[in-house]
C-alpha cells in the first residue's frame, strides 16, 4: 500500500481520536491533549533516572566530552548541508534530478518508504527513551529538579520528554546546562556504536555463505518466462546454465549473451541447499526490454536469449555482508553501511531478509536461536543503529529547538553576557504574571545590557536556524523550481 495512503487513514483514525477524547473533557492519569498532540506525564522512571545519575563525577565527565562530540557532529551535518547547497547552485538539473522524494525527509515508519513499520517502530521508540533519559539523568547530576516524563503522540509515538524545573535550568551555568542538551545526541550516538558493534562482531560474524560464493541467486522471476515455466523460484541459486558455471553476475551474463531466443538449454540450480536441474525455452530478450523499458533497448539484443530472472552474485551478497560487518573499513563499507536502507529500496535486496537470508548458514552461539529470531534481532538491530545516528545526528544540528541549537543559544547568550560585562550577580530569575520564567536585571543598568544581550542571541539563532530549514527543506523546494524553468 502507498505510504502517502497508510499516512492518511492512520491520521484519520488518530484525528477521529482526539476530537474524541476532546468531547470528554479534561483527560485523566497524566494525559494531555495540547492542539494535535497527545501528551502522557507520569512520575513512573523518576526515581530509575535518579539512580542512575548516582556517580556524579563519572557522568559531569561523560557529559562534558558528549559537549564536543555534540558540537562536532553539529558543525558536521552542517558542512554536508552547505555542501548540498553547493551542489543544487553548480548544478540545479542534476541535483533536482537526483533529490529524494519528499517522504524521505518524514522519519515516520510506514510513511517514509525506507523505514519499516513494525523495526522501524520500535528502534525509533528506544531511540526516543535512551534521548530523553539521558537528559533527565544530566538533569538530575546538575542537581535540578524533575518534573515529568513523558511521551508525545500524533498518530504515532513522535517523542519522549523529561521536564526539568525551569527556574532551574535557567540558573545553571552554560556548562551544566550543555551537558544536558547534548547528552540527548550523545546516548544516540552511543547506542549506535554499542548496537553497531554487537550486529557487526556477533551477528554478522555468525554468516557464511552457501556455494562458496558462487553463483547467482534469483530476486524476482518474470511473469510468463522461461524461468517460470521451468519451475524456477526466488531464492534458488543458479550455478551451471548451458553447460557453464557461473561463478558472479558477470559470468552469468557471458553466457546469456551466447544464447538466442527460442533456444533451449539445461540449467543447474541449489534450492535449500540441494542441488536441483531443469531446462528452459529462452524468448526474445529485445521484445521483453521493448516492454519495461523501450528508451534503452538497442538492436543488438534482437534475437539474443533470455531466461527471465533478475539476480545478484552470491560474491555481492558476501561483500554487502561484509561492508556491514566491517562498516569502518574503508570510506566505501562506510557510506554502504550508512546509505544501506536506500540501497534496499532502490535494488530490493537486503541480505537479513528472505530470500537472500536463506543462502547464509549460521555458525558460532548464536546459531542456537535459529534463523528466524537470528535474523529478526540482526534487522532490529541495524534499525536501532541507523535511527539512533539520524536522531542523533539530526539533533546535534545548531538550529531552534533542537540540542544542538540549544546549546547554540545557550553559549551565544554567555558569550554576549561576557562581552556586555553583565554581572550575574545582579541577574534574578522572575515569574511573570503569565507564569512564565524570565531572566531579568536587580537594576536598569543591568537589564539594559540583558535586552542588547537578548536581541543580539534572537537575531543570531534565528538567522542561523532559517538557513538550516532552508538548507533542510532543499530537496522539496528545489527539483519543482527547476523543472519549471526548464
């Protein structure tokens, strides 16, 4: 079903709900509906959190080195943010041409089409409580106050929150109140490695792969072809076709290159390990490219044979195994790694997934949990890895509301408190007749400066966070400008 579609009824459904719950008047057990969001404050994990946030020094200095990791993956993502930009003023038609679909910037399973429900699901809700956990613990080793926690709602779990006094927090020193910010991207980012490398050492290290490596394994098989007729499935494993063997894709194509339509010839094949054979009436290969795809035909494929499978060597398979298994070395195991759910959607193949699953043999420990739970925890595992470094990545970014833009502001306004030579010691933190907290100055003096202080730091966050959404948004925006002009 179309992910626009799934998007729409589950916001239907989730609507129909609010104006429900509406219609009750005020919620009961912690419950809150704020415009369209459903909020759920509970006390429940307080006193876990506090525990935690025990050894105090331990953490003052985890939290100061997530500080630098924050600020570092920030000016990061950043970087490749201005260099996207770069890339659509140099070259619009390309960059318009190669942008991702709009849904690729919703990191809603189901919606976007690279996330899967049911492990995208659940990554993304451990992703949310270690974020928001790891503040509260921050929180509680600077001796500040807990409110609530917490999770926000709209359709779907969008958010955890764990709610720090604000006269607190607004008393903090930039250092303590930084070490709360960033230790939300920081545990993401953690998770990530520690998740990484338990799929990467224990899992991927179980697999070896059938046939040595050689052969191709059929994806998909054409509707009415040879390969049909001749009873071949996805997942068999073609090893000898026309009398040759085929070792990789390329061997594969050799000799289909060799054949002609209307020709028949024996094929070999391992289904379940088992080695089968068969023959095949082979068709016209230009009259089939001529179907799904005119614009590339060429002549030469007019009378040459074709099977009617789509494949992959075994020998790629091993290599994306092993790009997962060792994602740090080389730059290429890397951006595969990083880039690996894309590849999924655009190729459809994903070695922790049938078919191509099924052509690993489990070895080692984990062999005794069987393939099925084998590979479900590999999947949840990757999930858990790949949201965590978006999360945490994305937040670390120095724009509004997020971590990292926190503690942009946070540090701009110490650094023009510094530069005004305001004196904290004549700074209160008020409550103003609304409720709300503000910082002000004991005398006019002081809080003369503490308004250029403000000006200065809204001007700043506000400029800076408007050029990240634009950057942001790029890929939206950009590829319809483009097509317009022409």
């Amino acid at each position: 079903m179309n992910g626009w579609l799934v998007f729409l009824i589950l916001l239907a459904a989730y609507a129909a709900l609010v104006l429900l719950l509406r219609g009750r008047g005020p919620l009961k057990g912690g419950f809150e509906l704020n415009g369209p969001f459903l909020f759920w404050r509970t006390q429940l994990g307080k006193k876990a959190i506090q525990k935690v946030a025990t050894p105090r020094r331990f953490w003052m200095v985890v939290a100061d080195a997530g500080i630098v990791l924050t600020w570092a993956m920030g000016i990061l993502v950043f970087v490749l943010l201005v260099a996207s930009l770069w890339k659509y003023v140099s070259a619009p038609k390309e960059a318009a041409a190669n942008a991702p679909p709009p849904e690729f910037l919703i990191g809603v399973p189901g919606v976007n089409p690279l996330i899967p429900v049911g492990y995208g699901l659940l990554a993304l809700l451990v992703a949310l409580l270690i974020h928001e956990g790891s503040h509260g613990v921050m929180a509680f080793v600077g001796r500040m106050k807990v409110k609530s926690l917490g999770l926000v709602t709209f359709i779907i779990p969008i958010g955890a929150f764990v709610e720090p006094d604000e006269e607190d927090l607004l008393k903090a020193t930039t250092r303590e109140k930084n070490r709360v910010f960033a230790a939300g991207p920081t545990s993401n980012i953690v998770l990530a490695l520690v998740a990484g490398g338990l799929l990467s050492v224990a899992f991927m290290g179980s697999l070896t792969l059938a046939n040595d490596g050689h052969g191709v394994v059929i994806g998909s098989v054409e509707p009415g072809s040879g390969a049909e007729a001749a009873g071949l499935r996805n997942g068999d494993v073609l090893t000898k076709v026309n009398g040759v063997a085929i070792t990789d894709r390329d061997s594969y194509t050799t000799v289909m290159n060799g054949t002609h339509a209307g020709q028949t010839i024996p094929i070999e094949y391992l289904r379940g390990g088992k080695a089968l054979s068969t023959q095949a009436v082979l068709t016209d290969k230009y009259d089939y490219v001529q179907k799904v795809a005119p614009s590339s035909n060429v002549p030469e494929n007019r009378g040459k044979g074709f099977l009617g499978v789509a494949g992959i060597g075994l020998d790629t398979l091993d290599s994306m195994r092993d790009a997962i298994q060792h994602p740090f070395g080389s730059l290429s195991s890397f951006l595969f790694y990083v880039a690996y759910p894309f590849f999924i959607f655009s190729q459809g193949v994903d070695v922790l997934a049938a078919p191509y699953n099924g052509l690993f043999t489990l070895h080692g420990p984990l062999a005794v949990l069987g393939a099925p739970a084998f590979f479900g925890l590999a999947t949840l595992l990757y999930w858990i890895v790949w949201i965590n470094l978006m999360l945490g990545t994305f937040n670390a970014l120095p724009a509004g509301p997020l971590d990292g833009g926190q503690m942009f502001k946070a540090t701009l306004s110490d650094h023009f408190m510094k530069r005004y030579q305001v004196d904290r010691a004549r700074v209160a933190v008020e409550r103003e007749e609304m409720g709300a907290l503000k910082v002000k100055g004991k005398d006019a003096e002081t809080q003369e400066k503490l308004d250029r202080v403000q000006k200065q730091v809204s001007r700043a966050t506000a400029a800076l966070g408007l050029f990240i959404l634009a950057l942001i948004l790029l890929p939206i925006v950009v590829p319809p400008l483009v097509n317009l002009v022409g």
